[in-house]
C-alpha cells in the first residue's frame, strides 16, 4: 500500500525517525514501510545498509525488496560480503528481484570464490523455485 500526499505528517514522521540514532525507533520505522511503499522515503533507507546493527541492515533491505524498481545492484552487492548470514541471503534476494538476468547473475555468484557468496546463492536458487536456476546448481557446485 502506497503512502500518499494525504500522509505527509506520516512521512516527515517516518523521514525524521529514519535519520535517528535511536536503533528501537529505527527498527520500528522500518516495520512500519516494510509493508507499504514510499518511494520518497528511499534516500533516507540506502544509508541505512551500512548500520553497524545487523538487524537494522537486514530491514532495510526488507524495506527495499517491496520497491525493487527503485533499487541498482550496485547499491547492494557489497552487502554479499556482510558479516551476518541472514543479511547476505537477503541481499540476494534483492539482487535476484532487481537483475533482468537472474539467471547469469547466480551463475556468478555461484562461481564466486567466496564459499559464503556461493551459500547465498543456492538459498535463493531454492526459493525461485525455477528449473533453469536448479540446473545451476547441479552445473556448478
């Protein structure tokens, strides 16, 4: 559900909150547009995927997966490298939503040298439930 003109006090909340440092306030900012879309809220989100709480970066990137269309692989694929597993799955899955090519961006996430790049890969592999994805699998590993 889009938020619309008609909540502007919600998203100069939202936008404000965002901007916190407050982890609880954040996390519950993020709650609240991992379930709707506001794409104007955006730019306060992207810094968010460099926060030193694991749990704010994995939300964020929740948040992000509801407007893939907004979203470059760039900003993202350095998450792979993150420190914490349920972050590196997640940003896979975002790239696998935001990549035209799915497909051949796994076949190269599942080449990469980095063991838990490759974990990541096969997790969503085995959520995209796609045949050619699983012949990956079996090709690659």
């Amino acid at each position: 559900m889009p938020l619309t003109q008609n909540n502007l006090h919600t998203l100069d909340t939202l936008r404000n909150t965002l901007k916190s440092d407050n982890e609880r306030q954040l996390s519950y900012a993020l709650d609240i547009l991992s379930t709707t879309q506001a794409p104007d809220l955006l730019p306060s989100v992207f810094p968010l995927l460099t926060h030193k709480s694991s749990d704010l970066r994995l939300r964020s990137l929740k948040v992000l997966q509801n407007m893939p269309e907004s979203v470059e692989a760039a900003d993202i694929v350095d998450l792979l490298q993150d420190s914490d597993q349920e972050v590196r799955i997640e940003a896979m899955r975002l790239l696998c939503a935001v990549n035209s090519d799915t497909i051949s961006a796994l076949k190269s996430y599942l080449t990469d040298p980095d063991l838990r790049i490759q974990s990541a890969a096969i997790v969503c592999i085995s959520e995209v439930g796609n045949p050619e994805a699983e012949a990956l699998v079996r090709a690659e590993v």
